[in-house]
C-alpha cells in the first residue's frame, strides 16, 4: 500500500505531508483491500487547491477541493 503526496506550483511542506498520511493511513485502515493513495497539493494564484485519488478493491475514489489554505482544503476534500 503507497500514499503519494505531491506538491505542484510550491515547495514541499514536510508538516502537510505528514498530515495528509496520517489522515488517509486512518482511512486505509477502514477499507477492504486498499491499493494505493494519491494526494495532489496545487497552489493557483490564491487558492488551494487538493485532489486525492484513492484506489480499494477495484474502485476509485476521487476528490477535488480548494479553500483559502491547504488544511480546510485538505479536510473538505477528505470529508468527501
């Protein structure tokens, strides 16, 4: 099981990266046969923009969202 975290536009912030694997390590823990996760950070201007891909048992998940930082950004698009 892998969890991607990528970082476009910016540069990498090791304290967001942690989160997001803690928080989809949670996830994947709940899930039957979880393959692999993938989440994209991108800064646009003035938004925050988050996208996570999660693959389990042949199906996909997919979510997008954007706030005014990448924490609400992130917990939206984790809600989802």
């Amino acid at each position: 099981m892998e969890i991607r975290v990528t970082f476009r536009h910016m540069e990498p912030e090791p304290e967001l990266k942690s989160y997001a694997e803690q928080e989809i390590a949670h996830l994947l823990k709940l899930l039957h046969r979880p393959n692999d996760a993938q989440v994209i950070f991108t800064q646009e201007k003035n938004r925050c923009l988050v996208e996570m891909n999660i693959s389990a048992d042949g199906t996909q998940f997919f979510s997008q969202e954007q706030a005014d930082n990448f924490y609400l950004a992130f917990d939206q698009a984790f809600s989802k």
